[in-house]
C-alpha cells in the first residue's frame, strides 16, 4: 500500500467512520472493539475524548489519539504531559516505525494500546479519501444538505447575497455601538482611530485568539499614548507587556530583555489591566499565525496610526476611488515592524527563513470585514452618501479570493460555486445565525423545503 502523506484530520474522518475499518488488533495482538469513537477534541490535548473501547474482554472508558506514525508519540512528546494520561487507545495510519524505541508509553512506561489503522480498512485509501470530499459526515451537514438540491443554484446565490449584505449592516453595527461606549470617554478625533486599532487587532487574532486581541485592544488608549509621546519601542513595550508575555525572567535576546526593562520600569504602573500569558492560544497554530507575531504587526498598526496618518489615508482612499483595494492593501502591507520579527515568530524562538507578518489573504479579510463597515458608518456620520454607495457597490462586486473553512463548506453542502465576496459573506453569516441555530424557519432556503408540522433533526447541524 503506498504510504500517502495523510494529515490526522483526515485520519479523524475514517476513525469516525466505523465502516472503513474491521477487526482491529493491537500491535501486540490485542482484539479491539470499537463501542463510541469519542467526541472530537477542538483544543489542546487527545484528539478524542469519552470513547468507549472493548479491548479484549475488558471495557475501557477515556481518551484517543490520532497520529500518522508511532513517532508521532515522541515528537508531539505526549509521554510527560498530564492531559494525555487517559489516553486509552492510540491510532497510528502507517506501519513505517513499528520499533521498541517508538512504543507509546504512559510516565510509569506501561505501554499504550496501538492500532495501525491502514492494515484494517475495508476500502482503499482513494476511495476513502473521494467519499469523504464527497459525503461530509453528519456532523459536519446543515439540516437541509440533502433537500437543498431542488432548490435552483440561481436562487439561493441570490438569497446568499442579501445574507450577505444582512452581515455587512451587523458589521457597521457593531461599530457603531462601540461607537456609542466610547463617545463619553475619547474625544471625537481620535474615536475612529481608536475603533480601527480595537477591529483590526480583532481580525489579527483570527478564531483563536480575537477575543484575547480585542481584549487587549480595549485595555490601550489612542489618546493617552498620544498624550505621553510614547516611542516605537515603548509601544511595542507596552502591548506585550499589557499582553502578559513579559513574565518571563530568562530571555535570551536583547530585544525581549529590552521590552521587559521597559515595561517594569516606565510603563507597567502605567496600565493596570494586565492580561495573563495563559489566556492566549498558541496550540494547533501556524508560527506564521502566533500571537506574539500579530502583536508586532499590531503594535507597528498603532505607531502608523499615530504617527503616519493610517487612518486619514484610508478615507482618502475611497474618496479618490482609483485602484481602491490595491490602495488599501498597501497601505496595510507597509506597516513596519521591528526587525528583530523578520527572523522570530516568539521571543527567543528564530526562523530560519524571512518572516512576512501579514499575509495578502488576511489583509483581504480586514479590508472586507472593518475597514469597509468602518468607513461606511464614518461616512455616515459625515455625512458623505458618495462613499457610502461606492462601499456597498464594491462590497457586491468583490470576487472572492479565499474561502475560509466555513464558507468552503456551505458551498458544499448548498450544491453551489461561490465567486463573490458578498456571498462567501452570506455563507458565514447563514452558518453561525442561522444553521447552527436550526432557524431554518427564518432562512429563506429552509422556508421553501421544510413545513412548520414537519420535525427537523438538529442534531446533524454543522459544528465548528
């Protein structure tokens, strides 16, 4: 069998289907039978949670984990780390390193039970891996996956678009009631500012870490740093500091050793709502994608507020029209960073190779989701109709150049090809308000398939 480079998520998808695999047995002979698979773990720890295996005659009750090869184990090094105790079970796709030296061992040694899941399947790989891209599990179908097929694609692309300009207004709304909190607290010039820096340091947390980035962004003040002249470095200073990654007492480097002295002696008395290191996600994170990484970008973001006139240029932009996005992203892909972030992507952690801390993709998504609502709720204020039209007539034309998780899979399961951003939009916005929700009652796809009298299971509802 040719030992495909599988990543464990897909290796997740045939442990969950009890139909790919049969008689299982342990390396060492062991007969396992599969009574619940587990529930999917999302965060740090085994991959799967509260499954229940026989193994032999004796009922077993914990945690499974999921890796492509025995090694795994020992480079994931899970042996000394306490959430993997209750691991009952571990599934290896390939037998490429069956040795002594890479057995799976709890701290006491005592072997963990392993199954090489690729000897026990009941199809080929090929096969498998084209009926998963085809049929998403049911835990991963929207209630109407299989009736939304009668539905004409024409129809529900249109009724996607207006979900999607539904999720722009719930977007410029959200500004404007921060808008609302922060109207008694900053003076009006520096209020949109300070509503650019808290959404934009949103975006840069993506789903794992926004509510820590925009946490932190409520704890920084535009007008006081202002106020007190604050230098590149004593920003940078204060948001890693406010961010709680300055703790430490042993960096190596001089750049963290600095930002440290700073912040104990100058600015840490300054700010006393201090975040703790442990409310931030690095687990299951790209490097490119790690906090410590967006807090650089973030903290060069403010000093281009500050001192580079970021937010007038942005209004500029869409009252000069021209180029308008390629204009935008420049301006986001200029914003500079501290050098010591072109080869690091944690304090005291090196790269081998240039860092880029913002990638085109991720600009993109912050032009979509803040900067156009931003300036459209600016430009109402203004007021300045011009702007406010030229943003929703964009907004409706822009082709979607990425999908994210989300968006891919309504278009599969709506049996439909996103092109538009309004209606990648309108997927997102239908997924989390609706779908999940099972208000199919409310969505104008589910009221042309399911009747009132009619009992909708939800619990094939899609979860992420």
């Amino acid at each position: 069998m040719i030992k495909l480079n599988l990543n464990e998520n897909f290796i997740s998808r045939i442990w969950e289907n009890k139909s790919y695999y049969d008689n299982l047995e342990t390396i060492d002979g062991q007969k396992i039978k599969v009574i619940s698979t587990g529930i999917r773990n999302k965060d740090e720890g085994p991959d799967y949670t509260n499954a229940t295996i026989k193994i032999n005659n004796y009922l077993y009750t914990g945690d499974v984990e999921i890796h492509k090869t025995l090694k795994d184990w020992f480079n994931h090094k899970h042996k000394n780390r306490g959430k993997y105790d209750k691991v009952i079970l571990q599934i290896v796709m390939w037998d490429s390193d069956i040795e002594d030296r890479y057995i799976a061992e709890y701290k006491n040694f005592k072997k963990i039970p392993t199954v090489i899941l690729s000897k026990y399947l009941t199809k080929s790989i090929h096969a498998i891996w084209r009926e998963i891209i085809d049929n998403p599990s049911k835990e991963f179908r929207i209630p109407c996956y299989e009736d939304n097929k009668k539905i004409e694609a024409d129809k529900k692309i249109y009724i996607l678009e207006n979900i999607g300009l539904k999720r722009f207004h719930y977007r410029a709304k959200r500004i404007r009631d921060r808008y609302e909190t922060l109207n008694n607290k900053l003076v009006n010039n520096t209020i949109w500012k300070q509503l650019l820096m808290e959404f934009v340091f949103e975006a840069l947390g993506f789903s794992k870490n926004k509510n820590q980035f925009l946490k932190l962004a409520k704890y920084i003040l535009l007008d006081e740093i202002i106020d007190k002249n604050f230098s590149e470095i004593e920003i940078s200073a204060l948001l890693y500091g406010t961010a709680g990654f300055l703790s430490n007492n042993n960096f190596k480097d001089e750049y963290p050793k600095t930002l440290k002295h700073i912040w104990e002696n100058k600015l840490k008395e300054y700010n006393h709502n201090i975040m703790d290191f442990s409310e931030w996600n690095f687990f299951r994170l790209r490097p490119l994608n790690f906090p410590t990484l967006r807090i650089a970008y973030a903290s060069g973001f403010i000093n281009s507020i500050i001192n580079d006139n970021f937010f007038e240029k942005l209004v500029i932009c869409f009252i000069r029209k021209t180029n308008l996005i390629k204009n935008l992203s420049s301006l986001f892909q200029n914003v500079r960073i501290d050098s010591y972030w072109n080869y690091n992507y944690n304090f005291d952690k090196p790269s081998k190779i240039k860092i880029n801390p913002i990638g085109k993709q991720r600009i993109n998504d912050i032009i979509v989701n803040v900067v156009m609502p931003l300036i459209f709720q600016y430009s109402l204020f203004q007021p300045n109709e011009e702007v406010c039209n030229l943003i929703l007539e964009i907004y409706c034309k822009m082709k979607e150049m990425s999908k994210n998780e989300i968006s891919k899979a309504m278009e599969k399961q709506l049996h439909i090809k996103i092109k538009k951003v309004v209606e990648s939009q309108g997927a997102i916005h239908l997924h989390n308000f609706y779908c999940v929700k099972g208000k199919c009652d409310f969505c104008n796809i589910g009221k042309n398939l399911f009747v009132k009298e009619k009992e909708i299971d939800y619990l094939k509802i899609i979860l992420y």
